[in-house]
C-alpha cells in the first residue's frame, strides 16, 4: 500500500461540483486549504433548490471557483482547461438513473459520451497528474457472480445508463494508452447520505412519507429473495476518493478501474426499516411506511455487493459507518432541511 496525503499545492477541477459527490469531495478538498475549479451545469433532473443550497456552503471558500458550464461544450472546457491547467482532474458529471435512461436517453449520450470525451481531449491537450472518474456498479449488468469484482464480465449492460459507464471505461482506457493519462475509474456502489440525491430511493421514501403517500417497493414483495444493495456512506466514499487522488496508476498500466463500497450487502426491507427507526428517532415520533409492492424494474439488478480488495490493497479503503449511523445522520439532515419536525 503506496498512500501518499494530498497535495494543497495542486489544482483540483470537479465537475458536477454541485453535485451530491462532487459537492462533498470539493468541501474535504477546500478545508485542506487546496484550489478547487468546480463545473456543473445545474440541470432540473432533481431540485435545483439542492443543488444551489450545496453551492452556497462552498461560497465562503476563497479558493473556490464556481463556472457554470456543460461538460459537453467543448469549446467551454477546452478553455477552463487552459486557463487553470489543473493538476488533478474529477469527473463526477454525467446523466445519473437507470430508469431515466429509459425515458430520456438522449441526455445521457450528451453528457455521459460526448461529455466525457470533452474531458478526456482536454487532459490529452493539457496533460494532467491524474483523471479519476465515475463509472457505476450497473456495469455489471445481469451478473449472478457475487462479490462483483473488478475482472469480472462486463459486457452485457442491461441499460443505456450501464453502456455509457462501460464506454467511459473503454474510452478512457484507450486515451490513457494512446496518450499516457494516469486515469483511474470507480464504480460506486448506492451512495446514500445527507443533501443526496433525491431520485434515491431511501430520499424518496422520506419525500413520500411526510407527503402522506405510500412507497413503492419493487422487489415483488419476495422477502425469501429480496433484492440485496452495498449502500455506501457519503463520508467513506469521500474517504476512498481522497486516498486514490494521489496515487495515479504507474508501472505501464496507466488506467484501472476500482469498486468503491460497502462490501456488505443489506436486505432491501432491512435497509427501509432501519431508514423508518431513523426517522423515527429523527422525529420523535413513530415512523412506518406505507408500502406498496411491485414487480422488479427492467433494467434493475436482483443484488449489487462490491468486493473492495483491490483497493483496500491500493490505498487502504475500508468503509467504517454501518447504515444504522448512516441513515441517522441523513434523517436528522432530511427533517432539519425541510423542516418537517
């Protein structure tokens, strides 16, 4: 294990900084007194209220610099590229959700895609230390095979979400070798917390309890063989990021790909009556959902559990906050924030 701390003397550039990650992964950055570069384009596919609230805690940093821009203006990045010429380079934005994908596919060509390769241009043209950015556990598809693990199959998306993930794999893969870009690729594995994302099912499970509304569970109601998700805490994603961000891939093999998460899978009804406990506690009163259960989604996967050897082996990553302690802290921001209590 090669851990190096973070350099403050370098330039960060963030894309989706007002995003739920991004935004996280700018302020760790920020208080270790580092120069971030944030882009988000600040789209409505969830509140922007969010979003803008997320900014607003970045703000008081002076060495943040907020640019409002689309990952797939090429013009635009090329230009933030060469006034900054930043050191380590964070690509968080793209077109998140599976089932959106379905809906609205175009999106996710215009800034998973085409997006992504405005990225990769620019580190080729004004070389980087290193590239990291986010892939998905939905690569794996249909994959029965649990722990997923890095060598695993991979080529059998089971949505356009999943297939644009894949090729920013394959893409970066082939400019890291053709261009000699350190890049490092991390399939995150249900990221949940605090200011999340509220197209998450755990934020939206709470959005429709104090709406007065029944939630949709789709795991058919099986609870012999219910669905399985690696719900991993904000702050140890973070954590996991911050390790790699000094370590880029050496020794001939300039691009790899990590799993980032819990490596400890949680029943899906475990998971919602331990978010009800938490809003209970949150609440001071007695929580329980309205539940409503439904058929499996196209293009969900029956378990999601990411073996995380590889980079615990890299850089010592091992996740530390149980759901219990997770769930509380988000159900305590949730009632705070909207002021529910």
């Amino acid at each position: 294990m090669n851990f190096k701390e973070i350099d403050p003397s370098k330039v960060y550039l963030i894309t989706g900084a007002a995003g739920f990650i991004g935004y996280y992964l700018s302020k760790k950055f920020l208080e270790q007194g580092c120069r971030v570069i944030g882009i988000d384009n600040i789209n409505d596919y969830y509140d922007v209220n969010l979003k803008n609230a997320r900014l607003e805690n970045l703000k008081p940093y002076e060495d943040f610099t907020f640019i409002k821009a689309d990952i797939s203006d090429k013009f635009t990045i090329t230009n933030i590229f060469e006034k900054y010429k930043p050191n380590i380079v964070v690509n968080l934005a793209a077109q998140a959700g599976v089932r959106y994908s379905i809906e609205n596919p175009d999106v996710y060509i215009q800034s998973n895609i085409i997006g992504f390769y405005n990225i990769l241009e620019s580190c080729r043209h004004y070389p980087v230390d290193h590239l990291i950015y986010a892939s998905s556990s939905s690569v794996y598809g249909t994959n029965k095979k649990v722990p997923f693990e890095e060598t695993d199959f991979v080529d059998n998306p089971v949505s356009l979400y999943a297939a644009t993930k894949k090729s920013n794999e394959l893409m970066a893969h082939s400019y890291s070798h053709l261009y000699s870009i350190p890049a490092t690729g991390l399939r995150f594995f249900t990221v949940y917390g605090p200011m999340g994302r509220p197209d998450m099912a755990y934020y939206g499970f709470a959005d429709k309890y104090f709406a007065g509304e029944p939630i949709k569970i789709f795991n058919n109601g099986d609870f012999q063989n219910d669905l399985y998700r690696d719900f991993t805490y904000i702050d140890d994603i973070i954590e996991g990021i911050e390790r790699l961000m000094s370590n880029p891939p050496v020794d001939g093999h300039l691009h790899k790909v990590f799993n980032i998460g819990n490596n400890s899978p949680e029943k899906l009804m475990t998971f919602i009556e331990t978010l009800e406990c938490a809003l209970s506690k949150a609440t001071e009163r007695k929580v329980e959902f309205n539940k409503v259960f439904e058929p499996i989604k196209p293009g969900d996967v029956p378990a999601t559990y990411a073996s995380t050897d590889l980079l615990q082996k890299a850089v010592g990553f091992k996740p530390e906050t149980s759901i219990e302690d997770g769930l509380q802290k988000f159900a305590d921001w949730y009632v705070g924030y909207y002021k529910v209590k």
